[in-house]
C-alpha cells in the first residue's frame, strides 16, 4: 500500500507539473487530479488502519 500511496502522490506532480509548464491545459487534468486525490486519501486512509491493527483478516 505504501507503493501506491508513492505513485498516486507522484502521479498528481506530474500532472500539476504538465499543467505548470502549459504541457496541458487544466481542465484536461482537473478531474484526473481529483480522481487521484481520492485514491490517495483512501490509501493512506487503509494504511493508518493497518498500522493500528484494527482490521479483521
């Protein structure tokens, strides 16, 4: 899980940074950001609870 939080916070600089550099325009990333936000938020979401130790196999 720790990988995927690495990519998805990587993926969202590369699009700011395409955004930045007027590689793309915003509206194109916009919602590809969003969507990425949330994949992270959740990852990192599962992995506090793992660290707790309150989840059931």
């Amino acid at each position: 899980m720790s990988i995927a939080e690495e990519e998805a916070d990587e993926t969202i600089y590369w699009m700011e940074l395409s955004v930045e550099a007027k590689f793309v325009l915003p509206e194109r990333v916009d919602a590809l950001i969003k969507e990425c936000e949330e994949i992270l938020a959740i990852t990192i979401s599962s992995i506090k609870t793992c660290r707790k130790g309150n989840y059931q196999a």
